[in-house]
C-alpha cells in the first residue's frame, strides 16, 4: 500500500504490486548479518514484483521506499510485547 501511494502521488505509471515473504528459523551463529550469535533468529525473505511502466530510477526508488513503509519498520526493529 505505501508503494503504491507513493507511486500514485509522484503520478509514475504503476499498476499492481505483490509481496512475497518467506519465513524461516535459521540459527544464529548461521547468519552473517544478525546481531545475535546464539540460538535461533527469524529470516524472512522477501521478493517485491512491481508492475507497470516504471524507468529503472523509478523502480529503484520504489524498493528503497518499501524498505520504509510502517510494517518492514515494525520488523526490523525491537519489538516489546506487554501482557495484561
């Protein structure tokens, strides 16, 4: 949705967008990028298709806005879950 917006109201040519998410539990000492070195982490991967008439700039930027859109934000940063 926010990429879509985006599109919209920069007025580029972009007609459908699908998200694909791959979710698995690797371990840590696994995974050269995590900050964590011990039990397991969540990865998911993720594969963006963008359709429409988009110049290469235009797709480029799109990607680097999806990776700010408020659900990657909420993943990728620490999460606290308080009960009641």
């Amino acid at each position: 949705m926010t990429v879509l917006l985006y599109a919209r109201r920069k007025g580029w040519r972009l007609d459908r967008v699908e998200v694909r998410l791959r979710h698995e539990k690797i371990h840590a000492e696994e995974c050269a990028e995590c900050e964590t070195r011990e039990g397991k982490v969540d990865r998911i991967e993720l594969a963006l298709l963008l359709e429409g008439e988009l110049s290469a700039e235009q797709e480029t930027r799109i990607r680097e806005i999806a990776l700010k859109c408020p659900v990657h934000r909420t993943l990728t940063s620490e999460v606290v879950i308080a009960g009641r």
